[in-house]
C-alpha cells in the first residue's frame, strides 16, 4: 500500500496562519562600525584590514 500523508482535518483560518507566521518578519542586521578602519561591519568578525578589536590578529600576504 501507499504512504499516508499528514493531512489537516481543517482549514487553519487566516487569522491563525498569520499568527502561527508572526515571528517570521525578517529582522535587520546588527551593523557596527569597525574602531580601526571606521567601515561598517557585522560585530565579532574580523576587519577588512585583518584587525579584530582594534588589535591586528591577521596579516593579509602579498601576491608574488
């Protein structure tokens, strides 16, 4: 035989399918500014310069 399938016995109404979605709403970023370079950045990540709280933690090597 077949697989059976969950299937609702009724209709969610509008209403509830838009709160059961109620924390769906897409949040905006946590944008910081970075204390070395002055760009905006995500917080805990490393700079674009290599710098990571205004320390140097990562030395970006030149093409030969």
């Amino acid at each position: 035989m077949g697989e059976v399938l969950a299937v609702p016995k009724r209709k969610k109404s509008k209403s509830r399918r838009n709160m059961h979605r109620s924390h769906h709403a897409i949040e905006p970023k946590n944008i910081v500014v970075c204390t070395t370079t002055g760009e905006f950045m995500l917080p805990h990540n490393i700079a674009v310069d290599g710098s990571y709280k205004g320390k140097r933690v990562f030395i970006k090597q030149q093409a030969e």
